[in-house]
C-alpha cells in the first residue's frame, strides 16, 4: 500500500484532533507515508483601532503560538512511522475549506484526514468534492480498529477504484478477507410487469449476484477472499449501513465521482450520504490529481 505517501491532517486545536492525528498515525504505518503535514487556519476578526491601541499584544503573530499548540498536541496522540517528517502549517484564510484546499496543492497531498467532530460533518464532503485526492471522513469515536473493511459497488470504474483501495488497506493490515457489497432495488420496473415483488426482487437478485461475480473475477483481488453481498434496499445509504451495522465493518472505502473537470465537483450523492451518516470511518477513494485544474482555476483566478 504505497499510494498515501504524503498525509494532511487539519486541526482544529480542539476536541476530535486526537482522533485525526491516531489516524494518520495508523496510515503512515501501513502505507508507509513518507510526509505528514498538520495544518490550522486562523480565522482572526478585523479588531478596531482602539482595540489594538488598548492591547498591543493583539498585534502579535499568533503562526508560532499555534504551531507550539499542533506540535504539543500531535506529540501527545502520535504513534506513526519514525520515517515519516512530520510538519506543520498555520495559515489565515477567510475559509478553512480554501486554506486546506491550497495546502493539497501545495503539498501534493494523497490523502486528507479530517475529524468530524472537530469540524462537522459538511467540511469532508465539500473537501471530498473539490479536493484533487482522496478524503478520509473520521466519526466521533476513539477506537482506532481496522478489522473489518466493507466496499459498496455498483461495478462501476469507481467502484474498482475503491475496491482498489480497501484491498489495499486489507493486505497492509494482515487482513484475509473484505466485503463488496452492492445495493439494488426496483426502481420503476416494478410498475410495469404484473408479476408478485418478491419474484421481481428474486429476479433482479439473481441478475446482479452473476454480475457481481463477473465484476470481481476481473479484478486483481491480491489473493485476498472478497465476499460478495447483494442486498435488497429501497435506500442505497440506508442499505449500506444496515450492513456495516450487521457485519460491524469499521472501515468504508466508497468511490466517488471527479475525472474531468466537468465532474470534478459532483462527489454523487451516495458518496456524500455516507460522509455525512456513517458511524465508522469513509474514505472517499479518489484518483490522484482529479479536478486539479479546475480547483487551481478556482483558487487562483486571473
């Protein structure tokens, strides 16, 4: 797993770093990520005249202050490879979304990991959507596991492209197997055949189990044992997380949409219900440089 070399990390120097930073900790072990960059953004007020004249100190630059906060902080919760440089970076943009975003592109990031709790549950999505790698979205939970990986398709290249992913993460953690699992359901048909649901549902199982298996046998599997699943659900998001719950998957590797700059923004709306719902870490596995033009367009207009 050599594809997350180089990691950034925003913090919010508040609850829920130390999840982020037991993360990054983790990957840089099993991809073995040769940087990591820890980032805040300040988002200081304009303070009046008079203030500033009344206390000085407000003049400051807090870039050093901060950075002492990240270092002490990452100090307390890191455990990651001692290859790894470790770095840090305080900037002051009107939006976190844009300063993290410079950073990806600056840094030629791999792979970002953001804590929920310490930022909510928009900022990985709208990172996910603009961002030119993959985002790694961490719920409100301290168990750092990774014992049971599960990948949601729709034989789609970018469901292969997140299977890629998961088997990646399976071999570097010593794990023998994962799940694919793919969500169907009728759609419209059911409206125009006169036959009982539950033949119609059998029917449409019957015709994705053989798909799902064709789809898998042109994939590199790594000799790991990948379990296919086909799951009835009217809620693609809903039967997705019914199964995690079932199968107690502490990892969701999704793929999401962004190969041209046509769709660079459009993460699909499945993608984006598991950011926002799940209760175990995401990881919206995008390829490497996916939107860069139009997001560079976007933070550096002419």
């Amino acid at each position: 797993m050599k594809r997350y070399k180089k990691l950034l990390v925003p913090l919010s120097l508040q609850a829920g770093d130390s999840i982020a930073i037991k993360w990054a900790a983790k990957i840089s072990h099993l991809a073995e990520s040769q940087e990591v960059l820890f980032c805040h953004n300040l988002e200081l007020p304009e303070l009046p005249e008079t203030a500033l004249e009344k206390y000085p100190w407000l003049k400051a630059p807090l870039d050093s202050q901060v950075s002492d906060q990240m270092e002490k902080l990452v100090d307390a919760h890191w455990n990651g490879r001692e290859e790894a440089h470790l770095d840090y970076l305080v900037t002051s943009k009107s939006s976190a979304v844009f300063s993290i975003l410079e950073a990806v592109l600056d840094q030629e990031t791999d792979l970002v990991v953001v804590s929920q709790q310490s930022f909510g549950r928009d900022l990985p999505i709208r990172l996910a959507r603009k961002a030119p790698c993959s985002v790694m979205a961490l719920p409100d939970q301290e168990e750092i596991a990774l014992n049971h990986i599960m990948v949601p398709t729709d034989f789609s290249t970018y469901s292969e492209a997140a299977l890629d992913v998961g088997l990646a993460f399976a071999e570097a953690e010593g794990l023998a197997q994962l799940d694919s699992v793919h969500i169907f359901n009728l759609g419209n048909f059911s409206h125009r055949v006169t036959l009982p649901e539950k033949d119609l549902i059998q029917m449409e199982e019957d015709f994705v189990e053989g798909k799902h298996q064709k789809y898998l046998e042109q994939q590199n599997l790594r000799g790991l044992d990948v379990r296919p699943f086909e799951i009835f659900h009217n809620l693609i998001g809903a039967g997705i997380f019914m199964h995690a719950r079932e199968k107690e998957a502490d990892l969701i590797v999704a793929g999401c949409r962004g190969r041209n700059t046509v769709t660079s923004l459009l993460l699909g709306s499945n993608a984006e219900e598991l950011l926002r719902q799940a209760r175990v870490p995401v990881i919206a596995a995008k390829q490497k440089g996916t939107g860069q033009g139009l997001l560079e367009a976007m933070l550096n207009p002419e």
